[in-house]
C-alpha cells in the first residue's frame, strides 16, 4: 500500500470517528426529548395508575389509602418534576421500580431482554436471508413465474398487517394442522430446554420474518435490476462470464450498499413488529412489558423501555451508516 | 427446506421431552395438574394485596374457610375471638408450623405481616380492609394480639390473610421485594418458576402442616382470551380452566370430562344516581327495580348460569340473605309507581314532570362484553317505561365522574361478610367520597343504622337481625338496580376426587375457584 492510500485511510478512519461521534452526541438529546414527550403523553392519558394499580379492589378502598398511594409515588406532581425526578435516578443508572409489575425495572428488562433479542435477531436473519435469495432469483427471472409469483406474494405480505399474519399462522398451524405450538415459551407441563423453546420459536419468527421480507425482496430485487443495465455488468455479460458469476459477483455486489441503509430504516419496524408478534404468541418478551407498562401508565418501565428503544433506532442507524462508509468510498462523511 | 427445518426441530423437541428427567408419566397418574386460568395475579405478595381472602396455595392466613364458608383454625390454634367490648383480638399460632425454606413462624412474622399492610409506605392495595386496626402485637413467640379502634366484628373474617417471615424482608423495600415474585410461605404449595404473563409452577410443600398434597405439580397457564382458553383446553393442554357457560357447554356429556358451575356473591348492577333529579324520588327507583326483567337477563346472556340480585348479598350466602329482599318483574306496578311520582306519560308514550324529560342514560366500560349486554338489556326495560335510556360505552374512570347524572354498570361482591359487600357502598358516610365508595351518592338513614349494627356487634343474632333490616330498608327505597350474580364455569378433565362447591367471590383465577381446595384433591384410583 502506498503512502498516499495509507494517509487517506487514516484520514477516513478519523472522518469516520467524528461521524459516530456527532451522532453519538445528537442522540443524547433526541433521548431526552423522546423521554419527555413520554411522559407528558402518559400523563395525558385517560387511565389513571393508581386506579391500575388497585384493580377490582380500587371498588370499596379508601381514599386515605388510595391518597396515600398517588402520595409515595408522586403521580400527582408537575410532569415536569415527575420527569425531572425520573431522570436523575435514570443518569445514576437507577430506573426505579415497576409500578405494575411490582419488580425493580431493571429486573423486568433483564429478564425479558434475552427473550426479544432472541425472537428479532433469528427473524431478522432469517427476513435478510430471504430477502437476498427470493430478491435474486426473482430479478434474475424477471418477468418469468417464479418473478411474478415472488413479487405477488411479497406485496401482498407487505399490506398484511403484522398481527393478522400472526393470527393467521396461528390459525392455522397451531388449531387446524397442530404442528406447532400456539403460544408461550415451552408447553405448559414441560422444563425450559433448547428444544422447547427452539420449537415455540417456529411460529413468531416465521411471521415477523415474513412481515419484513417482502420489504427486502422488492428491493434487493429493483436495485438487482438497476445493476443489470448499468455498464460493468453490460461489460461482464459481454466478456462471456457465466450468468450466475455475473449476477452474484458484478450485480448483486453492488447493489447491497443501498440495503444497508433500508436495513437501519426498517429496524423501527421491526421492533414495532415483534411488540405485536409477542402479544399474539404470549412470548414473553420486552414488548409485552411495553405493553403492559402503557395501559398501566407505569412511567418508570415505560420510560426506560422508551429510551431502550430509542437507542436501538439510533444505533442501528448508525451502524448501517458506518458499514455503508466502510463498504463505499464515495460516501461522504459530512452527516 | 423449511418443512425441513421444522421437521428437525419437532424431533428435537420431541427427543428432549422424553428423556427430560421430570417429564415421566406424572400426568398419568394424577400427581400433576395443568390449569388454564384467565387472571394473572401482579404479584405473589399478601402484603401487597395477593390473595388477601386466602385460598392463596402459597401462604396460609390465621383463619382459613371451609367449602360453606365457615371459619376453621388456620395458622392460629382457633379462630381468634374478640374481648367483650370488641376491641381486642388474640390469636394463638400453632405449634412447629415451618415456612418452606426451614425457618419456624413466629408470632413476629404475623406482626411484620400486618403493620406493613398498614405502613402508610407500603403501596398495599388491601389496606382499607384493616382500617379499624389500630396495633398489632406479639406479646411473646405464639400470641397476637390485634387491637381496634372501633369494634368491626368483620375483622376475623379479613384474618384470612397470608402470612409472610419477616426474614425475607430485611432491608429490602416491601414495594419491589424480589419476594413479589418468588415467595415464601408456609402454604401446602411453593412458587417453583414464574414466568409472568405465561405461566407459573407449584410444588408440593412436602412439610405442610396439613400434610402433603397429593397433586404434586400443579401448571397454571396464564391465557386471558376466552376463546384462546378454550381451543387449548380442546386441544388436551389443560386439565382444567374457566370458560364462559357458552364455551363450555361444548363438554356437556363429554366422557372424561366434568362441568362445574360454583355460584358466586359476584354481582353486576346498575348504580342509580340518587342526585339525578328524575332519579333522586325513591319510588323511581323502585320502579327501576320492578320494571327490569332479571331472569331474562340470566336466562339469555348468562346462559342460565346466574341468580336475580336484588341487594349486594347473595341468596348464596344462606347466613344472611333474606328471601323477602326481592324485586318482582311487575311493568304494572313500576309504571303506576312513576304516574304516582308525577312522571306521566305525554303523548308520545315518553314521560315527563313539569316540562322536565324523564331521562336516565346508562354507561358501561367499553371493552366488557358482559356488561354492554347487561346494560343493552336493563336500557331496554327501562325505556318501556317511557324512560329515554340511551345505553353509552365509555370507562371506569368517566362512570366515576359521571356518578351524579348517569346510571352506570358496575360489579363487585364478595361473599364473606355482608359487612364488606354493603358498607363502602351503601353507607352515607361514603356519599361523595372520591373514588369507588358510595358511587351513586346513596342517603338512607335506615340502612346507615343497619349496617353500623351490623359491623359494630359481635353477636350472631345481633348481626343477622341488623343485615336483615338492612335489606329491608334498602329494597324499600333501592340506590341501585343489582341485576345478576355470575355463577363461574368450569370444564375439568374427572381425574381427580375431592372438589367441593364453595361460593366465589368475583377473583378466581389462580385463587379461588373450583380448584380453591386443590391441595386436598386425590387422583382417582
């Protein structure tokens, strides 16, 4: 390597670390404002927690008693104090403890997180792999069955909404055929193992994996498509290389570097995705917490739930923008 | 590759369940029970408000019941019984009781136990049951003495509580206790895994006191959908679980399986605004009462399983209701009764008073299905009357602040004491209160009196005279129109003997219900 491309990687590498850094820097206050937008939300919401929190016995319990509860907990404070309050704790790494669920936040989300992570990170695997192979054989055959069917279904997946697809497949596969299990982690007599859970895992990543696929079929197969007329794959085809060389080497290669961007935009969507998927399966993961949290108005779960999720958009943005600095040259760094 | 995929992992699946070491043929033999219930409880805490009328599986209160309801010695030697001014109460704990991690009980834990219930920083959401207690103290290792600020002859009956080891507590906040989730009790089961929102697994505490329970595991599975309730129990996941009357009569006849309808002093009713000036007359709302078609009501939307209310006290509950305390179905009688009150029917068949509409519009929370239909129906008896009563959805909390111009279905009930069922919502001292007390703003001198009688009194005669007065007076001039008490159903597959039909308070989910005694059930030879 020569002087002159070692000094310009260096460069790059520092442009690239002022980018993570810039961006690091903007998400602080982009949480807090999301942070703050919660709680006002919440407190604008017409269920009350206390009356949540009392449930059936909130009929006949005394409103000293009652008082007295919304006093320990502050509900009754300025949103402003309450926030205040909720984020000196939070700096401290304090996320206080779960109204609703009567357990120290950290303690819900660390039993839950492994779960979810689990459940979006298969599906999303599996979503890409689909992507790319559906994507590929369906640009590669334009035009032909396989194009037009891969392209049908996919458009149709994608107007379906996520939780529909659920009760379908749930229909389907867990009471009419009984191949799998409807719900849950294992069944309901059996010990927590790799098989039980690798078989309850089928369904719920089976439906987030299809609700996000058909996103990237379409594109892996509309930039496949771009790439076949444009000049180095004009150039390749006419040298003699085999098709598949051609496809996979010169077109596809290419055409990945935009994917990457979808890939950080799509990740919302995901999250989104897998809060409906684990309701419909009682996977019980961090978005059924989420919602529980909401219809409890539990501000100390919600909120960190809120700045956990926040900070997973941020940061998956972010890392789709630096792989894509790193695969591609041309991209500037400017933000 | 898919199908393939799929096809390994069943395998897998199916290999690992075999040579699991717990998964023998337990099932088989009845020493273990699946259970699909429709309520989660928050939390497993008895501080907190888990289980408070016992039945908790986990725990054990001082007090526990039997299947007619009657008080039998708990944790305490006898049920406890009051000082002749009422005032003091003592309670001798049983010997060589142990909690399920090896410490013995103490008088000290009992004490824990209910001062932090009543710690003004504990976020206890059964507090308001003990307000008459005052202290509570351990004079030595095996007495407690509790003592009142009032006399409350009900307070033995709330003495059913759970009791929890001060141990587990030591420097740890009562609110978010790792106990909240993982107990310890001294109950005939423990809490073996809990995986919220999913499902719980108890074991049998080999060492219970009462001796050890047959049924050794029990699976409790957390589904709130009734339908989805349903297809699993179909399905042969479930041993057994509540469903709607409907649902479950798909199991009548059915050979292995068993269908149990337990009745309960869970009551539905429409609260009548006593503000509302159409409604303020009492002989409106007697007419209410008498124009409202209650065996209808449980006849079509209970599907039979269900009793006419008339007061809060359940016909169940033999002790203390008063069979003359009824409505008749009498259209005749309602409507003479508001030509009486000077609501007369216009030309139009609507009644009104000096130019005012006879107006009443009733309100239910929107996403209770159970009482829409309730309300539909009581809207639609009513507006024979020539009553405009437009049936609205809305929420709990918007009922509450509409309390003085609309009628609204509320629900509640339990069948332990007359005194909790009636007194927060009837008595005058409540009228007005904010939150869930006297929510239609209920004035009767003569129910007052009736129910402070009956609260105040130790005895026996004393009270079941003043409860029956108090449903006297209440039906003579009715604050609500109670429509149904709810029988609960239950599918259960016939492996075991031992059940005994016990009236439910409203909670029967994990506690209560059909299997409120399962720690006595036996597999069948």
């Amino acid at each position: 390597m020569t002087a002159v491309a070692t000094a310009r990687t260096r460069r790059r590498g520092r442009a690239l670390g002022l980018l993570v850094l810039r961006r690091l820097a903007f998400a602080v206050p982009v949480v807090l404002l999301v942070g703050f937008a919660l709680f006002v939300l919440a407190k604008a919401s017409p269920f009350d927690p206390v009356e949540r929190y009392f449930g059936l016995r909130i009929i006949g319990a005394s409103p000293e008693r009652v008082a007295q509860v919304r006093a320990n907990w502050g509900v009754d404070q300025p949103v402003v104090e309450q926030y205040l309050a909720w984020l000196r704790h939070a700096v401290a790494g304090d996320f206080g403890d779960s109204l609703s669920l009567r357990q120290p936040v950290s303690q819900v989300i660390g039993e839950r997180l492994g779960w979810s992570v689990l459940l979006v990170a298969v599906a999303f695997a599996l979503a890409l792999l689909l992507g790319l192979v559906l994507g590929t054989a369906a640009a590669w055959r334009q035009g032909g069955w396989l194009d037009r069917t891969i392209t049908a279904v996919a458009y149709a997946l994608e107007a379906a909404p996520v939780f529909w697809l659920g009760l379908a497949a749930l229909y389907v596969f867990a009471l009419e055929l009984q191949w799998l299990p409807g719900g849950g982690l294992t069944d309901p007599d059996a010990a927590l193992g790799v098989g039980q859970v690798a078989r309850h895992l089928v369904l719920p990543v089976s439906v987030l994996a299809l609700s996000h696929a058909p996103w990237y079929v379409l594109f892996v197969r509309q930039s496949l498509l771009e790439s076949f007329t444009s000049d180095h794959v004009i150039g390749a085809r006419s040298r003699g290389l085999p098709d598949h060389l051609v496809v996979s080497g010169h077109a596809l290669r290419t055409s990945l570097l935009p994917f990457l961007t979808l890939l950080g935009a799509r990740l919302p969507e995901l999250i989104t995705g897998a809060l409906l998927v684990e309701t419909v399966f009682s996977w019980p993961g961090i978005a059924r917490a989420t919602v529980d949290a909401a219809l409890n108005v539990d501000f100390a779960l919600l909120g960190a739930l809120t700045v956990l999720a926040t900070a997973v958009v941020l940061l998956g943005n972010l890392l789709a923008d630096v792989l894509y600095a790193a695969a591609d040259p041309r991209v500037g760094l400017d933000g | 590759m898919r199908r393939l995929l799929i096809g390994v992992l069943v395998t897998v699946a199916s290999a690992t369940a075999c040579t699991s070491p717990d998964g023998d043929t337990a099932a088989d033999t009845g020493q273990s029970i699946v259970i699909g219930a429709g309520g989660e409880p928050d939390n497993l805490n008895p501080i907190l408000g888990y289980a408070p009328d016992g039945a908790s599986k986990i725990f054990d209160g001082l007090v526990s019941r039997d299947a007619q309801l009657n008080l039998v010695p708990g944790l305490a030697e006898e049920v406890p019984t009051a000082s002749p001014d009422g005032l003091t109460w003592t309670a001798t704990l049983r010997a060589g009781v142990e909690f399920s991690d090896g410490t013995a009980l103490s008088a000290q834990d009992v004490v824990f136990t209910y001062k932090s219930v009543l710690d003004a920083k504990t976020n206890s959401t059964i507090a308001s049951r003990f307000d008459a207690l005052a202290d509570v103290t351990a004079p030595d290792d095996r007495t407690v003495v509790f003592r009142l600020s009032h006399p409350y002859a009900p307070l033995v009956q709330q003495l059913t509580l759970g009791i929890v080891p001060r141990k587990a507590f030591d420097g740890v906040d009562v609110n978010s206790a790792p106990f909240n989730t993982a107990p310890i009790g001294t109950g005939p089961y423990t809490a073996a895994e809990w995986r919220k929102g999913e499902r719980m697994v108890l074991k049998a505490n080999e060492d219970y006191w009462g001796g050890a329970p047959a049924i050794k595991t029990v699976t409790v599975v957390f589904v709130p959908d009734d339908n989805a309730r349903a297809t699993r129990m179909a399905a042969g996941e479930f041993d057994g679980t509540v469903l709607p009357p409907k649902l479950a009569k798909s199991y009548t006849g059915k050979s292995g399986y068993r269908i149990v309808r337990n009745p309960s002093a869970d009551y539905r009713g429409l609260g009548i605004p006593s503000e509302l000036p159409f409604t303020s007359d009492p002989k409106v709302r007697r007419a209410i009462n008498l124009a409202l078609d209650r065996q209808a009501m449980v006849d079509t939307i209970l599907a039979g399983a269900g009793n006419p209310a008339a007061t809060p006290i359940s016909p169940h509950l033999k002790d203390w209701y008063d069979p003359n305390a009824s409505f008749a179905h009498d259209t005749a009688e309602a409507e003479r009764l508001l030509d009486e009150a000077g609501w007369r029917r216009g030309t139009d068949g609507m009644r009104s008073r000096d130019g005012q509409v006879a107006r009443l519009p009733i309100l239910y929370p929107a996403p209770d299905v159970l009482r829409k239909e309730l309300a539909l129906a009581a809207a639609g008896d009513i507006a024979k009357l020539g009553i405009d009563a437009p049936a609205e959805a809305t929420t709990f909390e918007l009922m509450l602040q509409r309390q003085r111009e609309a009628a609204s279905v509320w629900g509640g009930g339990d069948p332990y004491d007359p005194d909790t069922a009636a007194y927060t919502l009837l008595h005058s001292r409540y009228a007005g209160q904010p939150g869930y007390l006297n929510m239609t703003l209920y004035r009767n001198p003569a129910v007052d009196a009736a129910l402070d009688t009956g609260r105040r009194s130790l005895d026996p005669a004393t009270r079941k005279q003043a409860y029956t007065d108090f449903q006297r007076a209440y039906t003579a001039d009715p604050g609500w129109a109670f429509l149904v008490f709810l029988d609960h159903t239950y599918v259960l597959r016939d492996e075991w003997d031992g059940q005994a039909e016990q009236v439910e308070p409203h909670d029967h989910g994990l506690v209560h219900a059909v299997w409120w005694n399962l720690e006595r059930w036996t597999p069948k030879p």
